[in-house]
C-alpha cells in the first residue's frame, strides 16, 4: 500500500510513509465518514478513466458542499503517487491496481479540508469474480426510487465514504455463500451492487438501470456504452426488476478495477454462459483502455 498525502488540500502532494498514520483523530472522514472518494484502475502503469473520474469527483464534492477539488493538483498528486508505486514495488507492475482518491471535510478542530491517495493491488477476490464469475443475492436497500428527489440530503448519486451498510450487505453474502449483492428499491426497481453497476445484456442489447435515480452513474458503465454503441449494439438506462434481470441472456457487475463479473446465479437461478459473452468481456476491457 502507498499513501500519497495532500494533508491540508492546497498544499503540494508528497509521498507519505505507509507505515506511519496520517489522519489526525478528529478528521470528519474517520469521525463522521464525511467526505468523498474515487477509486480508480491503474493498469499497465496508467491510470484509466481519469476524465470521467475527476468529473464524478467533482460532481460528488458539490453535492456534499465541499470545496471545488483543484483537479490540477489531484492530477499531480495521481501521478506522484502512480511514479512511486511504480519505484516501489516494480514486482507488482503487471497487476491491476487500485488507486484511490479521498477528499475529507477535514478536521473538526480546523474546518479545513483533508486529501490522500491510497494506492493497492486489485484483492484476490475481485481478481476471481472477474475470471470465474459471481454468485449474486438480491438485497433490498430500504428506500424508494424517488428518494433522490424527495431527499435531496441523502446524497444518492454522490461517492461518499458512507460504505458501511454496502460492506455489510457484502459480508452478509459471505456468510450465506454468496459472492457479491444486487440492491432493489422498495418499489422492486434493481439499483447497483454494493461496490458495482448492473448491466443486463440480451442479444446486441445492454441495459442498466437509470443512472439518474437512486445509484451512483457508474465511469466504466458509462464507457462500455459507448464502445458499444460504437460497434452497433443498443444500450439503454431504464427501470429494471429481478424478473427482467433474470430473462436477460446475462448479467454483469462491473467496476472500475474488477472491470466485469458475470453474475453467475441471481437468488439461486442459473444464468447459462450467454453466447455474447466474449464481446461484452472484451468491451469491458476495452473500456478500461486495454
Ligand atoms: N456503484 C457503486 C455503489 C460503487 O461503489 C461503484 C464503484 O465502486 C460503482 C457503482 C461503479 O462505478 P465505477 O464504474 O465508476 O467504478
């Protein structure tokens, strides 16, 4: 794990021993989980996406009203980071990493903003969802799909560091055998997985669910539309249900390091290997920059 430090955001990022702490106790991220973050797939050396990244970043930020993020000095604070990785740990070149940026409120004590950026190679987990495919329960959020509107505090749609209850739907799929969590809303619509955006694909055909209500618009989502598209393939965002889920040819949970899961059981019904399966993989490769 590398840490690279933006301590007070404003100053210049420098690398910062890993082995030593760099919050302070009051920090609104630790205290409050008060803040934002990013996570983003270093592969080959470079990071990937970082468009669409540092525009979600900033979306997330005024979401929350924390200040602008100087996208410049993230920029520089990444390739720092990205350098370092690479002088320190050269065995780990060829893996696909993590890299993340986190944007705090910042002390309570000061009010002043707190950045870092963590940088770590994909878990084994992740790697083997992504080469074998995932058993998938469904898990009902508790909210309906118009919170967004209704609630404008709730803050769908923003990365915050409020992860706790996706981490526990993820450790409740453990212990019932199963791998990863498809969330519905009360009114029975599919949102997202915990850490993931749902994408169902039926012949030339991929849908996910509407990226303006109730779940994060997911970066690599986002890109494999587009690469699809561009090799003629229909992609649409619109309401899904399990039902739908389960009639679509396959499944897929995708992100930005794990790229693409294959859901391979949804609640216990089987998906067979759809004969798309090839060319949705390689679009997601693709959208990665591969
Ligand atoms: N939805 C949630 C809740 C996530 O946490 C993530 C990524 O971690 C995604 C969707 C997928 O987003 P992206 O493709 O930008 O990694």
């Amino acid at each position: 794990m590398l840490h690279a430090g933006l301590d007070s955001v404003g100053r210049e990022p420098r690398v910062h021993d890993s082995s030593q702490p760099l919050l302070f106790a009051d920090d609104l991220a630790a205290v409050r989980g008060d803040g934002i973050f990013e996570t983003l797939m270093v592969r080959g050396g470079s990071v990937r996406n970082l468009d669409r990244h540092a525009k979600r970043f900033r979306r997330s930020a005024a979401m929350l009203g924390l200040p602008e993020p100087d996208l410049n000095l993230w920029g520089r604070a990444t390739n720092l980071a990205v350098e370092s990785w690479k002088k320190q740990y050269p065995e780990l070149a060829d893996r696909d990493c993590g890299l993340r940026w986190v944007l705090s409120r910042g002390r309570e004590s000061t009010g002043r903003p707190t950045g870092w950026i963590t940088v770590a190679p994909m878990s084994e987990e992740v790697e083997r969802g992504r080469r074998e495919g995932v058993k998938v329960m469904s898990a009902e959020r508790g909210f309906r799909l118009d919170l967004s509107e209704r609630s404008p505090w709730a803050l769908i749609g923003a990365k915050t560091l409020s992860y706790a209850a996706n981490m526990a739907a993820l450790r409740y799929a453990h212990e019932h055998d199963f791998d990863d969590v498809i969330f519905i809303s009360d009114d029975g619509a599919v949102l997202e997985g915990p850490t993931s955006t749902v994408i169902a694909v039926s012949d030339r055909r991929m849908v996910t669910p509407k990226t303006d209500a109730g779940i994060l618009a997911g970066t690599t989502q986002a890109s494999m539309f587009g690469i699809a598209r561009e090799r003629g393939w229909e992609c649409e965002e619109r309401r899904l249900t399990l039902d739908d889920l389960k009639a679509a040819d396959g499944v897929w949970l995708v992100s930005s390091v794990r790229v693409a899961a294959r859901v391979l059981s949804l609640d216990g019904f089987e998906f067979d290997q759809p004969d798309r399966a090839d060319e949705v993989e390689e679009i997601a490769a693709e959208a990665v920059g591969e």
